[in-house]
C-alpha cells in the first residue's frame, strides 16, 4: 500500500479527467482504500468534471465506508454483482449473497452515489435464460446507471478450467445475451459498447479512452501504461515493487500496431470507428460476411457482428 501511494506520487502534477480503481476488489482494504484516493486527490490536477470510479465487491463495503469514499471525492461506484441469484453467486465463488448485493446498492445510494454500474456475468454455470431474467427484474428495479454485461470466460490457469461446468449451450447463451441487450435497452440503458449499456450521459468515460486508443498511466504492480506510442508494464513481483522498481518492460508501439489495435479496440463500440481507407481487404471481407458496415465514414459492427465479434478482431490480431 505504501508502495502503491508512493507511485502514486510520483505522478504529481499530471493533469486528467479520469481515474479508476479497479481490476479487482479494492474496497476490501476498507477505511485504507481512502488514503489511496486521497493520495490522488493530491497528486493529479483533475478536470472540473472528473469522473471517478472505484470498483466494490458488495460483500466488502458499509455505508460507512461508502460515505467516506464519496466524502475523499469519488463519484462513480462499480458494483461486482455477478447476478442476484445465491445459486450461481455459489458456483462463481463469490463472497455476498444476492440480498446484500441488493443492499449494497442502496446503501450506495444512501451515500449520495448518482453514479452506479452493476457488473453482471452471463453465461455461467447452473445459469439459464428463466435465472438471467429474474436478475434482470432486480436490476429493473434498483435502476443504475449503467450496466455491465460480461460473459463468463474460462480461462487456463483459473480454477474453472479443471472443473466440470454445468455451463449453458451456445444457443442458450445467445438467447440470454439477446434477452439482456433488449432488457436492457428497454429500461434505457443503451449499448454503446459490445458489453455495456448506460443511460444518456452516464457512458464510462475512462473505459472509452481504452477502446478509442488515448493515453492513460497505470499505477500499481503489474499496471500498464500507455504514454506517447509506448506500453509500460510495471513489474508483477510485489517484493520488487515495494523496492521502488516500477517499468519492468518498454515497448514501442509502431503506426500499424497503432491502427490494428484502433480497430480491434474500437469496433468493440456500437459507433465504431472512423473509417478513411484502411485494411481495405479486412474490410471488405468483414463486410461481405454481414459482419460490418461502413457509412458516414465510420465501420461499425452489424447486429450479426454483434453476436461474432471475436471473429472480427481476430481479423486484426
């Protein structure tokens, strides 16, 4: 932690309008979480209208808590729900039940955050389509802000990966994804990104300056940078991050890794990207699939798109 604040530091003076604490679950260091957002209070000069998010696991947080993070100057609340059913909250491992989730939520807003994102996962295992609506009725009647809809990826090296899942068929999880979007949607949450959804104005500002290829700095072990064309990764070993060494490794990012990752980054939004010729035989290709379309100079996927994107950035890797 006195590493992480000292990092911090020595950033003093960079000039932003967005921060996020996250990429895990940063509220289970309790009252401590807000002497790292008080160090960035410190240290950056943030726009007027700055955008500040910490993720919250809503097993680890009280109004007390809470209260003191929108006190120390944060004013967006990421909350991990996963789903509001206790079942596949037990197969996921999580540590709340869909009833403190839910208050959770209000206590959220009982802290004076007007700013929430519920994270959902889909496709999980015991999950079914009847299971994903009645999370969505909840989600219906807390009302957020904004709505994060990810499906469950398993991964080598996670402990899913050995076990046997009762995870739902491919056609299942494409009636499932397609119910959430409409839900969603319906409730006023439009998607503006492949897996989000927000109300008028209430888009992620900071999670668009990933998909749309600007700057940002990551604090922290194992954070990346990305700063005039060059990745930083700082170092993963936490004994050597205590020690005060910080970039483990420098790469330059040349002009056609620039433009590849504007599209595989950028097409994941529903306005896509601005489009002036480039990958002109991708293009096509994807576009002859039903995959993309281009006009008003932008490419942008389709509906089918929608469901396939992984073959479209494949296309770009």
């Amino acid at each position: 932690m006195n590493a992480l604040i000292s990092d911090i530091k020595e950033h003093k003076g960079t000039e932003c309008d967005t921060v996020f604490i996250g990429g895990g679950t940063p509220t289970v260091l309790g009252e401590r979480l807000i002497d790292v957002i008080n160090a960035a209070f410190e240290s950056f000069v943030l726009d007027e209208n700055y955008e500040f998010t910490v993720e919250a696991n809503p097993g680890t947080v009280d109004l007390n808590l809470l209260g003191k993070m929108k006190k120390a100057g944060v004013n967006r609340l990421s909350l991990g729900v996963q789903s509001f059913n206790d079942e596949e909250l037990k197969e996921l491992g999580r540590i709340h039940s869909a009833k403190e989730a839910v208050e959770a939520f209000y206590m959220a807003r009982r802290a004076g955050f007007d700013n929430i994102n519920i994270d959902l996962m889909l496709s999980t295992p015991k999950q079914t389509l009847e299971s994903v609506k009645s999370t969505l009725d909840i989600v219906n009647k807390l009302n957020p802000e904004h709505v994060s809809a990810y499906s469950l990826i398993v991964e080598e090296g996670t402990p899913f990966y050995d076990m046997e899942l009762d995870l739902p068929d491919e056609d299942t999880e494409r009636e499932i994804y397609h119910y959430t979007v409409d839900f969603l949607e319906s409730m006023g949450l439009k998607r503006y990104e492949i897996s989000n959804f927000a109300k008028s104005g209430y888009e992620c500002r900071h999670n668009i300056k990933y998909w749309t290829g600007e700057e940002y700095i990551g604090l922290g072990a194992a954070a990346a940078s990305y700063v005039n064309n060059f990745r930083y990764t700082n170092t993963c070993d936490i004994s050597d991050f205590t020690d005060g060494v910080r970039f483990e490794e420098k790469e330059f990012i040349d002009q056609e890794e620039r433009m590849k990752e504007k599209f595989l980054l950028g097409l994941r939004m529903s306005r896509g990207v601005k489009y002036t010729g480039e990958f002109k035989e991708i293009i096509h290709k994807l576009t002859s699939q039903g995959l993309l379309e281009v006009a008003g100079g932008f490419a942008h996927l389709t509906d089918k798109g929608f469901d396939l994107g992984n073959l479209v950035f494949m296309e770009f890797i």
